[in-house]
C-alpha cells in the first residue's frame, strides 16, 4: 500500500508541474544587429501557469563569448487562441549566474533587477518567444532576443557566408548556381557574391546576370535549390525548388530549403537595383515566396499544377533604385484549402523574365523578413464603436447599459489572419474595463488597449426594486443587471432567491 501512494504521489507531481525542454535557434539584436546562435529554453507548466527559463544566456562577441545568466520569469499567465498556448508577461527580473563551467564571469549579476517583456507561443512541438531585456539604463537599449524557427528566414542580414565550391562563397541559408543541380550545372556559372555595400550591418548578397554569346544568364538566389537543365533561359528545366525528401546539405551543413510554420502576410526586403544596360522590355527585377506543405518537390516556375501550396506572394515590378536603398514589399495571397505551411521557397531575380535584361545586370539584397500584421483598425463592444478609434490611441471610455462580456468584444487587425487577440474584462461597481491586446503571429509585435464602459448598475446588495419591494426584473447578473432570460452568467437572481 505505501508503495502505491509513493506511485500515486510520483504521478501527482508530474502532472502538476510538466517540464519542457525546446533546443531552438536564438537571434540576439544588440545595436541593431543581429546575432543568431544556439540555446535551450525550458518551459514549465504548473497549476495553469508557467515558468519560462533561459540558462546560461550568452552575447556572442567575436570569438568571446559574454556570459550573462539564467534569465527565469515565473507564474506567467496563459491564454489559449486556438491550438496555440500564449504567454505574455512582463516583469522585474534578478538574473542569475550560469552553471557552464567555461564562462569565468556572469555579467549579469552585477545588475540590478531589470524589466523584461515576454511574448511567448506555444503551438505542438514548437516554441517561438520574443524577450526585450530593458537594459536603457545600464547600457542605453533594449535587447532583443527572438526564439525559434519557422517564422523567418535565417540570416536575414547576410551577415554569414559560406563557402559553396573553391573559393566561391554563398549566404547561410540562401542558394545559387553555384550549388544547382541538373545537366548543365557545370556550366551555369557563378552569379552570387558578398558586398559590402550593406543596407545595416556589414555585408549585403549581391547577384548578378552574365552574358556568354549574347545570351543573358540571369543572377538568381534562392532559400532552395537552383537547376540549370536547358540552354533555353525560359525552358522550366531551369529553376529554383524545394524537396524536403533531400538529405543534400551545402557547405554550411543546413539543408536546401527553409522551413515555416505559420502565414506571414507579407515578404519585405531592401534592394539596390541597376541595369547595367537600360531594357525598356524588360526593365523589372523580381522576389516570389511560395509557401508549402513541404510533403512533395515543388518548383518555381511551376511546371504543373501544384496542389500543396498554401499561399503566394510575388513582386515582379521592382525598378532601377537609382544606386539607392528601396524597401520593397510583397502581399501574400493564400488559398483556401487546409494546407498546413512547413517550407518556403524564396527566389531573388535580376530580371522578372527569364534571360532578358543585359548581362551586366546586378541586384543588392539586404534586411529580408517576413511581416505579421497587429495593427487593431477597428474596435467593438455590444456591435458599438469604440468612439474615435485610432490604432495610436491606447486609451478610451464609453457608455454602456448592458452586462459585458469579452464575447461582446469585436475587433479588427488591419491585413492579417493570423494575428492573436486577447480580450479580457474586470466589473467594478457597475463599471467594466475591457482590455484587448493585438499580437503579431511571430509574437515580435504587441499593442495593447483599455476601453473603461461605464454602466448604470448598483451591484448585487443593492438591486433596484419597484415601490412594493419587489425585484424590477426576474433575472439579474452578479453586477446587479437586468439581464434577459438566455443570459449566460455565473449568478442570477430569481425574484429574491439567489440561484448559483
């Protein structure tokens, strides 16, 4: 029997507190920089809350890393948006020394508390997080750590390169000819260099169209895999694609495609485009993103049609920059089916048309990323307007007569459909306060906005009775409302007997 209950005490405890360890990829932005490396983030889950811990916490600085801590936030409150759990927390934290026997020093116990903000998601198998460290005070910034993949594409400043054959060289993450496949791979040729001429950071990935025998070979760069198999430029033998089947690795050891597990609504990026000679035809340079289930090969362009898309984003007008730095943007259309995203294929052109423009053609690309709308447009509560509702404004009040619930609570996010909505509401008195919080799919965004309702109620002790002493209403609300008979509430009042 003693054995039992020690059994049953064991199983208890384990379900009460369930820990989770996720190894994930960490992206640290200091001045404005990021900085990718590795991490472990442990989460845990007890009695509906959870503890969130970053152990032995590094900035990588060169060949030195500096050792910060253990950064731990507890008790954070969830919220549930369909299969996803969501954390969002915002506290004073101690940080702590590591345990790594090979960092001397944890600077961070040198400071004292400081606040971070947490934006965490919980969604099957994968963690993604956003963690601003406010650091303004003690060194003039906010750290920003983003946690997890699937949400971007890795080396989105092209910082990292690695060498793809001899002594030529591609980003991490990204593709050209340089590592295609087909018959012809051998003599695609090299169309893909480092640049220091950079939008932010240090290097930018340059691509550019060469000409043999009057023939254009356009510069390409591709998050898959290029194939050059036709000497015709618009044959489809010639194309960038993605085969999750593959177990090819390039230089850097990462695979030939970029995984994704959600829908951004848009791709944006910097470009600095010339035409080395001006082609009134064909004047475009090109970015397309095709987002897959990642379950069969798919290639761009398509060569048939493809049912395991899940959505398309394409821009095919991008102009001669003028030796400036332009900020172009892509929409993402998705389709209808049920399609779950899982891989992205991302191809970068010098010309919209396959071998047209001229050979001297080049393309600078730098800041890549995809965008996740939060912008609240529009706020409703009971199907009225939240009065002079602006997305700047983060404060306001109105008047209401009935009972509030956050069912009551309608709100519109300007271009997005998958950006997560929180709405809570607290009584006091009669009155309501209705807080919304708007976050971005990728958790790096989060606005947050209080509606004060004043009502007209008196509360439960002192409910307003007609000039015989009766109850005015058969049903009210524990706020003391008169409510209609399909209210759904947790007190009623029947006449003067309180039903619970």
């Amino acid at each position: 029997m003693k054995k039992l209950f020690t059994l049953l005490f064991v199983a208890v405890v384990a379900i009460a507190a369930r820990a989770t360890d996720y190894n994930v990829p960490i992206t640290i932005t200091v001045n404005g920089i990021p900085v990718e490396q590795k991490g472990t983030i442990t989460v845990t889950e007890h009695d509906g809350l959870y503890d969130f811990t970053m152990k032995n916490f590094m900035l990588q600085n060169g060949e030195t890393p500096m050792g910060i801590g253990n950064v731990e936030l507890k008790d954070i409150k969830s919220y549930k948006d369909g299969n996803a759990t969501l954390l969002i927390a915002s506290k004073q934290v101690s940080i702590t020394a590591g345990d790594d026997p090979s960092v001397g020093m944890w600077m961070g116990t040198m400071l004292p508390p400081v606040n971070v903000d947490l934006r965490g998601k919980i969604s099957g198998d994968h963690l993604r997080c956003y963690i601003d460290i406010d650091l303004t005070e003690q060194l003039g910034q906010v750290i920003q750590v983003a946690i997890g993949d699937g949400y971007q594409i890795a080396n989105p400043s092209f910082e990292n390169w690695h060498t793809s054959t001899g002594t030529y060289v591609e980003p991490n993450a990204w593709h050209s000819f340089e590592t295609a496949t087909g018959s012809l791979a051998a003599l695609a040729g090299h169309h893909i260099t480092k640049s220091e001429d950079a939008h932010t950071g240090q290097a930018s990935a340059r691509i550019y169209a060469t000409s043999i025998f009057g023939i254009v070979a356009n510069g390409t760069m591709t998050t898959g895999r290029m194939n050059a198999g036709s000497m015709t430029a618009a044959d489809k033998n010639n194309h960038a694609y993605l085969d999750m089947s593959s177990a090819d690795v390039d230089g850097n050891g990462d695979p030939f495609y970029t995984t994704i597990y959600s829908r951004p609504d848009s791709i944006a990026t910097w470009i600095k485009f010339k035409q080395g000679t001006p082609t009134a035809s064909f004047p475009y340079a090109t970015i397309s993103a095709i987002i897959t289930d990642g379950s069969t090969r798919y290639q761009d362009p398509e060569d048939k049609a493809y049912t395991n898309v899940v959505g398309k984003a394409q821009n095919n007008t991008i102009a001669t920059t003028g030796d400036q730095w332009v900020r172009v943007k892509a929409p993402f259309v998705y389709t209808d089916n049920a399609v779950e995203p899982k891989a992205v294929l991302v191809t970068i052109s010098t010309n919209a048309t396959p071998g047209k423009g001229s050979g001297n053609d080049e393309v600078l690309v730098d800041d890549i990323q995809f965008i996740y709308n939060a912008t609240v447009t529009g706020l409703k509560i009971k199907g009225q307007s939240v009065p002079n509702f602006n997305s700047k404004t983060t404060s306001y009040e109105m008047a209401l007569t009935d009972a509030i619930t956050a069912d009551d609570i309608e709100v519109t996010v300007d271009n997005s459909k998958t950006a997560h909505v929180i709405k809570e509401v607290t009584a006091d008195a009669g009155n309501y306060l209705c807080t919304i919080k708007a976050i971005s799919a990728d958790m790096s965004t989060i606005s947050t906005y209080q509606v004060k309702v004043a009502g007209n109620t008196t509360g439960i002790d002192n409910v307003n009775a007609n000039e015989n002493g009766n109850l005015n209403s058969n049903l009210y609300n524990i706020a003391g409302q008169q409510v209609s008979n399909d209210y759904k509430g947790m007190v009623i009042v029947n006449g003067k007997k309180i039903i619970k």
